[in-house]
C-alpha cells in the first residue's frame, strides 16, 4: 500500500474511532450504568511550532539558518476505568506534520492497567515510554536525556508502592530499542560508526525502576537501570536524578537527570567501547500553580500535567554529553554542551473542562565537538501554539 494511502487510511481509522467514543460516551448520559460517562475522558494536544535555526559548520556544512513551520504535534486520547481495579487508555498521535519528518497516524500509547485502591501491587501491560528516566521538561524541546535514552516498547511492568512514595517495578520487553533510539538522537555523527542490531529473540530486555519521596510534594528521588541484549555485549545503562522544590520558594523546582552507560557493545568502526553519558539540570520558575500529581515528560499523561498545572513558568536548562573520547579518537562530531531558556504562558484555562490554551518560546544554543580542540555551535528560537483539552 502506498504511504499516502496508508497515511490516508490512518487518519480516517483515527477520526471514526474518536467519534465513535465521542458519540458513546453522549449516549450514556442516559442509557448507561449510573456514573459511567465519568469513568472515559476523552484528552488532547494540538501544538503547531515555528522555528528558526543558525547552523553552524558541523560535519562539514556550511553556515546557514533555515526556518520551518509545523504542527509538531497532534494527540488525541481516551482514558477508561472500566472499574476501580481495571483501567486502560489509548493514544494516537501524528508528530511534524509539514515537513520531511512527518510521520503517519500512530498508536503512541495502548495500555491496560490493573490496580486497587490501597493495594500495594499493581501491573502495567501495553506499549509506553517504559520507566526507564523521567525526562521532566518545562521547555519546548525535548531534554537531551530524552533524546537519546526515551525507551518505548510494547512491555510489562510489575510494581509495588510503600511508604515514602516508593515505587518499586520491574519490566521485561523484547529488543534493543534503547540502543536504536540513542543512534537516532542526533547527539553523535553516524558516518563513522554503526552498530549491528541484536539477533532478534525472546523478551530479554529488562528495566529495574525504584522513585523515593521522603518530603512529599517537595523532593523526589529516582533511579533505574536498563539491560538489552548487544552484539557481543549486553548494553546496560544507569539512571539517577531528583525532583526538588524548596520550602521556602515553592515556585522554584529544580529538576536532575544522569544516565551513564555501563556496559556496551562495540560499534562497527571503533576499536574499543565507548561508555557515553548525559546530564541535564533545570530550574524552573513558576508564577502561579496548580497541584500537578505525577512528574515526568515521556508520558502523555505527563505532558498535559505541565500545561494544565503550571499556568506560567520560566525555566533554564543545562545539558552536557559526555561521548567517552568518540570525537577526538575516531575523528567525528558529537554534541557538548546545550544550553536553553524559555517561557510558556497559559493564556486561557478552563478550571472544570481543564481546556487550556497555551504559548511557549525557547532559546537554544549547542557546542559540537568535532576533532581535538575543534568546537562549533548551533543556535535556534523554537515557539509553540498549544491546546490541550
């Protein structure tokens, strides 16, 4: 089937099932068990991006800007608590519409979820981000850590919460898509290294993921590990960070995030592993706020907490890519440093439908390494029209 068909097809398959829900959830207002047109929402994002970019000469191009604009995102999802115990959710989404990286009609989240009031065990079915970093963005751009380790899957998650906010899971999936995600996040050249994906196999993929929070609503520990099968070596990853807001200035929350290989393969074209890390370090301001109950960035859920909870915001946002010596040994770019600062404004909200209407703008700038003492940048403005429903 050709793409635009198939594309075409998606998004009429799209439109008809939200209709349908739509219609349903009308229809048993009346008709339906008592209480039942509370137990499906029906949620949404729509956010069209105008961007500008001052390129400088990286991997060999020469400086340049370029402006684009796009509807960078487009969601749309149903939630349902069929019971207290039982409850699923789905989401579509369309990313970059407009440009060469648009992409079709996709099932980003399709989960069933099995959990009881105070019952500390709970399990996770479905395709997700796995719980693999928390990857908290007050910004329009994605943080770095994102952007190389965002780990999203079809997989199961069993877990238990104690006291002291704790949440500890384990899930198991199949394949190497941590792996494949870092090779695609732009933060290191691919002309001179490659990698050989996994022989395909079971569900031998593990994350093991522990959240602390000893002062409730003011600091949050979380740290995971992540194993894939490699060719040769297993790759494995670590993960730490903290979520803090200060006592006495509960509109400052600072945000950290480190991952850190610890073991990998061996790329095609290198001779040795290479064992890269990321830090990324946010301070955000907020003006006024509203009580947010889950942190984080990668879930869809996530995402619409920081539009509808924090009203207005300016953050800043340090990022750092160690690459282990990739740039200087095999003669390739890898990014350095990022640096980024930004607002969003929430324009209009809407207290009882949580209808929000929001704009954001961000400045960013990037230092590459390119070869021993060689270092360039690229800089950009990124500003966003959203609404969240």
């Amino acid at each position: 089937m050709p793409e635009r068909v198939r594309t075409a097809v998606n998004v009429f398959v799209f439109i008809v099932f939200f209709s349908v829900v739509a219609v349903a959830s009308e229809g048993t207002k009346e008709t339906g068990p008592p209480g039942w047109t509370e137990r499906v929402r029906l949620r949404g994002t729509i956010e069209g991006d105008y961007i500008w970019a001052q390129r400088g000469d990286v991997a060999g191009e020469a400086q340049d800007s370029a402006s684009y604009l796009s509807m960078s995102t487009v969601e749309i999802g149903t939630e349902v608590d069929f019971t207290d115990v039982v409850k699923a959710s789905l989401v579509f989404m369309a990313e970059e519409l407009g440009t060469d990286d648009e992409t079709g009609v996709t099932v980003d989240e399709a989960l069933m979820t099995l959990q009881g009031g105070d019952f500390p065990l709970y399990l996770i079915f479905g395709k997700r981000t796995q719980p693999f970093g928390v990857f908290e963005n007050h910004l329009v751009s994605d943080p770095m850590t994102q952007d190389a380790y965002e780990t999203k899957r079809v997989g199961v998650t069993a877990g238990i919460r104690g006291p002291a906010g704790m949440d500890l899971s384990a899930t198991l999936y199949r394949g190497d898509e941590m792996m494949s995600h870092l090779f695609e996040s732009g933060l290191f050249s691919s002309d001179r290294i490659s990698r050989t994906p996994a022989e395909p196999g079971g569900a031998g993929s593990y994350i093991v993921s522990l959240t602390l929070s000893p002062a409730e609503g003011h600091l949050t520990f979380f740290g995971s590990y992540v194993s894939e099968p490699g060719n040769g070596n297993r790759n494995e990853t670590l993960n730490a960070g903290l979520n803090l807001v200060l006592p006495v200035l509960e509109s400052l929350r600072i945000d950290a995030e480190y991952m850190k290989a610890l073991s990998r393969e061996r790329y095609d074209g290198a001779g040795k592993e290479y064992r890269e890390g990321v830090l990324s370090v946010t301070a955000a301001y907020e003006f006024v706020l509203r009580r947010r109950e889950v942190i984080g960035g990668a879930l869809f859920a996530e995402r619409r907490a920081h539009v509808v909870s924090e009203p207005l915001e300016v953050a800043i946002r340090y990022e750092y890519f160690d690459d282990d010596g990739m740039a200087g040994e095999l003669g390739m770019w890898t990014v350095d440093n990022r640096c980024s600062a930004g607002a969003r404004y929430s324009f209009y909200h809407d207290d009882e439908s949580e209808l929000t209407a929001y704009v954001a703008a961000e400045y960013t700038i990037t230092t590459y390494r390119k070869a021993p003492g060689s270092i360039d940048k690229n800089s950009g403005v990124s500003t966003r029209l959203g609404l969240s429903f």
